[in-house]
C-alpha cells in the first residue's frame, strides 16, 4: 500500500499547504540560507521554474506570469543541537582536521600545519637528493708563469671528488691528479713536452664512494691552452749595473723555466730566442720624465748625462704575441755619481800612493844607512890609544 502524499501536520513535514500544490516535499530541493539569498537576488531574472515531479520521473513546466507566485518555502527546522543537525550542508564546506588523539583542529590552524609538514617533508626529500647528487666542476682556468702550468676550478668538493685528464689536440687522453680534494691540478709535465702545441683538459666528477661501474661522470672541459703563446712571463732581474761618464750599462738575467733539454732547463732566452725583448726604462733621479730604450738582447747601453743620478727599471716583452705579451717590471735600481770615482782616478790614486810608499821605504833605508855610518865614526874617534 502507498503511503498518502501530502498526509500529516504540515509542521510535523516542514512545509506548508503552499506546497503540496507544487508537489510533494521529496521533489523539492532545500536551500541553505546563503543559497537562498543567492536566490532570492536572482528572482528578478526568474522566466520559468522546472520542479521535478518523482511520481512521474519528468519535468512539469510552472509558468509563474500567468498565476500569482507562491510564498517561498522554508526549510525543516531541527530540534537537534548545533553540529549534529540534519540538515544539509553546503558542497563546499571544509571539514576540520581530526587529530591522532580524536579532537578536531579548526581550519586555519589546520592549513598552517599541513603546510608546515609540507615543507619539511620537501626540505628532507632535497636534502637526501642533494647527498646523491654530483656537482660538475666549473671556473676552469689555466695558470702558466714560465711554462709552470696549474688548472684550477671550482668548487670546493663536499662529497665528491676530481680527476683531471689532458690531452693534446691531436692525441690521446692521459688521466692526472686521480680521484683528488683539491681544486687544482699541476700540468707542467705535460706542457712542457711541447711548449708550442694546443692543449685540452677537461675534470671529471666522481661520488667519493663511487665504483668503475658507476656510469659515466659528468665533466667539463677547460679552454685549449698554447703554451708558447699564453704563458706569462716572470719579473725580470737586473743582474748589474754602471755609469760611467755619460754611458750607462745595465745587464738584465733571463729567467729559467721548467723546459728541459738533455736534462738542462732551459732561460726564456733559449725558449723563444729572438722574440723576447727586453725595455728599459729610466730617468733622471731628480726629475720625473722616463726614457725607454729597446734590446733583443740582454744588454742596454745607453747615453745620460756626466755627472747626473739616473734611476731606471726592465721589462720582458713578446712583440709577436696578441696577449700577455709584457712581464711585470723590476724593482727600480739607482746610480749614485757622488759617492762614486772614476776607473781613470782610482789608477791614479793608486800611482800615487805606490810611488809614496817607495819613496818612503827608500829614504828610511838611507837614514839608516847614514846613521850606521856615523855611528862608526865616533866610535874609533873616542877609542884609547894601544900601547907599544
């Protein structure tokens, strides 16, 4: 038997009289009071109502023009206290977070330690991940003074380390500084087996605890490197020095490098021969105006002025190179004409006081000869007379 639609107190079944001419209570969709607004702000735009009619599983057209407009219906009031009433709520509300211990955190609070908990699960994640990781070398940059030649990068290994690999540009890969901390590799033993080719490098990253069978590392390579045309050159040295008149001698020392030859390292002098030069550079001690004077070898004579102070300095240069083709300066090295005498002088002086001394040595000898003499004589002068 169906039950009678419609049967009941309309205050026991939450709807009024108003509705049961629209259909029964099941067929019509409650509100929530923000829905409800929402509805009733747009009932102005209203044409046409659908109301699902559940006895006949269709849509009934409800023409709201031609006949007046029923009163809106409310929805069931609950007798049941806040938080465990039946009635509908809203799609979207968040439900609270419910701790381990039962109780429930509000929202807000709830969206902070989620958050928390996200972030220091993904600190944790990159963490573990950077500990795995192997950081390719970067920064590689060759250091060559007189052919010693060092390749340094970066950065400092954490948990990984290097191993640096060389190579002329026509040969074959040779392995240095193996499975290394260090951020810098000596290369000089290689180099200087041809200081005129083209070399290349590269520096391989390996896990500290790395196997063979660990795949391939990452690398990177360094720029080629030319010895005869990249290395710098070292400060000069002024090995002597003299003014004598109006000229001005300096004798300047050539480096040695680490190129050997039969087991004899060679000078810069014997590595790029006439392509070295070296300046000089000098002036007046009082005053501040520089001269230069050029040589291909490794001696400056030049004109100055009698009598005057210079001071001056030298200098390698490579004219043929496009870069680092000047070395540092040497320490400035001065003359000093006051304190100093003339060669012709010095002979003269010496004459002198030779012929001086002789001079001396041959009257003493005379004086004492003479007072010899005369000694004798006053001694028979005042000896008796022998008897017969």
């Amino acid at each position: 038997m169906k039950p009678q639609l419609g049967a009941g107190p309309p205050s026991s079944r939450g709807y009024s009289a108003a509705d049961s001419e629209l259909g029964p209570p099941c067929t019509k969709r409650w509100e929530t009071p923000s829905r409800a607004r929402g509805s009733r702000s747009r009932s102005g735009s209203r044409s046409q109502d659908f109301l699902l009619n559940s006895t006949r599983g269709s849509l009934r057209p409800h023409t709201l023009s031609g006949s007046p407009r029923a009163p809106p219906a409310r929805p069931p009031q609950s007798t049941q206290p806040p938080g465990r009433s039946g009635v509908l709520r809203p799609h979207r509300q968040f439900v609270d977070m419910v701790t381990l211990a039962g109780s429930r955190v509000p929202l807000a609070e709830a969206a902070v330690l989620r958050t928390l908990l996200l972030g220091w699960v993904l600190f944790q994640v990159a963490g573990a991940a950077g500990t795995r990781d192997v950081v390719a070398a970067y920064n590689l940059t060759w250091k060559s003074t007189n052919f010693k030649t060092i390749l340094e990068w970066e950065p400092k290994p954490i948990n990984h380390v290097y191993t640096v690999e060389i190579s002329p540009r026509l040969g074959n890969w040779k392995s240095k500084c193996f499975y290394t901390t260090d951020t810098e590799c000596d290369l000089t033993d290689e180099v200087v087996k041809d200081v005129t080719g083209t070399y290349m490098a590269r520096v391989s990253s390996y896990l500290a605890n790395a196997t063979s069978s660990a795949g391939d590392p990452p690398f990177t390579n360094a720029p080629e490197f030319t010895p005869f045309l990249e290395t710098n050159l070292s400060q000069p040295t002024i090995q002597s020095f003299e003014q004598v008149g109006t000229k001005l001698n300096v004798t300047v020392q050539d480096a040695r490098t680490l190129v050997r030859v039969n087991g004899t390292y060679l000078s810069l002098r014997d590595v790029f021969g006439k392509n070295l030069s070296y300046m000089l550079y000098y002036w007046k001690a009082s005053s501040t105006g520089k001269k230069t004077a050029k040589t291909n070898t490794n001696e400056f004579l030049i004109d100055v002025d009698k009598g005057e102070d210079y001071c001056f300095n030298v200098q390698a240069v490579i004219p043929s190179r496009k870069t680092n083709q000047k070395s540092p300066e040497s320490p400035i090295e001065c003359t000093s004409q006051h304190k100093a005498v003339s060669r012709e002088t010095l002979v003269v002086i010496g004459v002198v006081v030779i012929v001086v001394i002789i001079s001396i040595i041959i009257l003493a000898v005379s004086l004492y000869k003479c007072r010899k003499v005369r000694s004798g004589r006053l001694g028979k002068e005042h000896a008796p007379l022998r008897t017969v």
